[in-house]
C-alpha cells in the first residue's frame, strides 16, 4: 500500500512539474535578428510574433525581396532560440526524472 500511496505522491508531484513547465514555456520570449540585427523578430512562447523591428536605414533603397528574406531570417532565428530555450526549460523542471531509454517528455 505505501507503494501505491507514493506513486501516487510521484505523479502528482510530476504533474505539477508539467504545468510549471509548461507556464515557464509559455512566457518565454526571445529575439531573433537577421542582416546585422537591422532586422529584429520577437516571438513568444506559443511562436506568436509579439513585435517587428526594422531598422530605417534597412528600407532605403532596399530591394524588397532582400528585407523579406532578412524577416524570414529574423524569424528562423528566433524559432531556433525559442526551441533551445524551451529544451533548456525542460531540462531544468525535469533533469532528476529517469525515463526508461527512448522515452521523451510529451512535449
């Protein structure tokens, strides 16, 4: 019975670990910056775009396929630092957990 009673314990435990986790995800926000950072995308946790920054300088005579692909750069940039940031959360909440080998987080 104290088997059952503390693997109960361990799951609630682990549960809210999850939803610290996943709140610690949520309001993560980072840059990413393309073309010298004259381009500047800041997304949020869930991948929304919170703001765009174009340097000025950046639209003078600027053909406008070079700043679009600066955005999408920006943007590439930043989803691969929100990923890093989100594993990093991850890894924090849930380094001491010991999953069987080739089992992962759902997340």
């Amino acid at each position: 019975m104290k088997d059952l009673m503390g693997l109960i314990k361990q799951a609630r435990e682990m549960q809210d670990k999850v939803q610290d986790a996943q709140a610690q995800v949520a309001a993560l926000e980072v840059e990413g910056r393309s073309g010298a950072s004259m381009v500047t995308i800041t997304l949020t946790g869930d991948y929304s775009v919170k703001a765009l920054k174009i340097d000025p300088d950046l639209l003078n005579g600027a053909e406008v396929e070079i700043v679009e692909d600066l955005i999408v750069a920006a943007f590439q940039d930043a989803k691969v630092r929100l990923n890093e940031a989100q594993a990093e959360t991850m890894k924090s909440a849930f380094g001491d957990i010991q999953l069987p080998p080739g089992m992962k987080m759902p997340f």
